[in-house]
C-alpha cells in the first residue's frame, strides 16, 4: 500500500477535473443540457474524481473545489479533517 500524498493527490485531482472538462468540451449535447441549467450527468472522468475523494477520505482528507461564479475561477482544496470530522466519517462508514 502506498503513503497518501496529499499534494500529489491535489495535483491528480486538478488533472482529473481538467479531463472532466475537456470531456464535456466534446459533448455538444451536453453543452446544451448545462446551456438550459441542467448540471445532473456524469462523464468518464467524474468516476475517477469520486474514487480519488474516497481514498483522500479514508486517509483523513477532503479533496474538493470551490466554485466563484462572479470571478469565473475553481479553488481546489485539499486539507486533513479535523478530530471532529474524522470521527464523522469513521461512524458514517460502519453505517455502510
């Protein structure tokens, strides 16, 4: 098993939503489907993305991206979960 890398996940993570971008760039029905508000679909990379946030999460991780609309700019962040929601997440996955 290897060590999580917090910083090389960050990186992986950025590579996979510029995939999942460039996926949609590709799918003119999907342009049209966002064109008329509708965000609810998934592309290949988005399995990927999902995957990488559980291992970041079983590592006591959260790896997501902040969305400014008015600056038209994505924050990715990666950082350790407190005490508080590690424990959250520990009873969550027995709940499982």
């Amino acid at each position: 098993m290897t060590v999580f890398d917090p910083e090389q996940a960050k990186r992986q993570f950025i590579e996979l939503h510029d995939r999942r971008d460039r996926e949609i760039d590709q799918r003119p029905d999907l342009q049209r489907l966002m064109d008329r508000g509708h965000y609810n679909f998934t592309v290949d990379a988005d399995y990927s993305i999902r995957e990488l946030q559980n291992e970041a999460e079983r590592n006591g991780y959260y790896l997501d991206v902040e969305l400014d609309f008015q600056a038209m700019k994505k924050t990715y962040i990666c950082r350790q979960m407190t005490p508080e929601e590690w424990e959250q997440y520990v009873e969550w996955e027995k709940e499982e």
